[in-house]
C-alpha cells in the first residue's frame, strides 16, 4: 500500500482533532474528483512498517480525539488489507478514541457481504469503524455548504449502530 499525505492535528476531516492518512489508489473515477493524482496506486510513499508505528504513537497524544482514513479509496480490496492491522490496534490501544472513513463506495450495494467490494476484511473494518462517510462525489449534487462531505448524495453513517440494528443509521454530523 502507498499513502500520499498524513496531516497531524487536522481539524477538517472528522470532529475534533485528528490524524488524518491519504491512501493511495482508487477506481471510482468520480468526475470533478479534486485530487486524480491519488487515483494511481503507486503514488506518494510507501506505507511501510515504520509509517505504521509513527502513526501509532502519534495519535496516542492526549489531544487526538481520533484517527481519520480518507484516499483515495481506503475500500479499494488492497487497500483493506493494507489498513486492517493499524486500524484493529489503534482501537487495541485507544479505545476512547474514534476512526473515521471516508470511501466512494456505497456501504449497502459495495460492502456488504457479497457486494463487489467485499473481502475478508471488510467486516472486521466496517465493525471498527466509527463514522463512515460513504458515496461517491457527484458533481451536480456539490454543496460546499455541506460538512465533511463534498456532495448531497453522500452520507455520514453512525457505524455502530448500523452494525448493531442491520440497516442504515444516520449520525448526528449530518446534521
Ligand atoms: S472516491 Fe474520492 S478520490 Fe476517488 S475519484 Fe471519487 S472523489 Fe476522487
């Protein structure tokens, strides 16, 4: 896996302050996407062990509120795998603490079981995460009115208890 950029203390992309990691790669080529160049796979750097234990101990720092995932597509199947180890011990070691995501990919017709975009993995991750921004960005629906999200059709699901009531909850961020 590559990663293209890691913001420290990024107060943008989630509630609170953050840690926030670009991955690299993604194949859902929404048109009026404001970053392509993260669309190749092998852009920016390698995501290597090291990475993984800065980031680590990075956000154990008392003023994170939370890790943030975004892309890219942390979705894409690589890209899971790539992810699964760091987001299961950021929870191990900070389970005060949230993770969010943001993917272009829609949560009932990509990753459930079944869907496309569904791997070993997907059910582990969907478990750990706490917010999920899901869909794709859509030009004709952009609203810069909108927090954390860049177009009308996408949503911020409250994971938990979607994963706990089996259908779609919607969190109070998208308010
Ligand atoms: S999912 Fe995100 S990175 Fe991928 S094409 Fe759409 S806007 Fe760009």
């Amino acid at each position: 896996m590559h990663y293209c950029e890691l913001i420290k203390a990024d107060c943008a992309n989630g509630p609170g302050v953050r840690l926030s990691l670009f991955v690299s790669g993604c194949t859902n080529c929404c048109k009026g996407c404001f970053q392509p160049q993260t669309w190749a796979f092998d852009y920016g750097e390698e995501y290597t062990p090291e990475v993984e234990e800065m980031i680590l101990e990075e956000v154990k720092k008392p003023y994170y509120r939370g890790l943030t995932i975004l892309g890219g597509e942390p979705m894409e199947p690589c890209n899971q795998a790539g992810l699964i180890n760091l987001l299961k011990t950021f929870k191990q070691q900070n389970p005060e603490k949230d993770l969010m995501m943001f993917t272009g990919f829609t949560y009932e017709q990509d990753l459930l079981e079944g869907q496309r975009k569904h791997t070993p993995f997907t059910d582990e991750i969907l478990d750990l995460v706490d917010i999920l921004v899901d869909g794709k960005f859509i030009e004709s629906e952009k609203d810069i009115r909108l927090k954390f999200r860049g177009s009308r059709n996408q949503r911020i699901i409250d994971m938990k208890e979607t994963r706990k009531t089996g259908s779609v909850v919607l969190s109070q961020l998208n308010n």
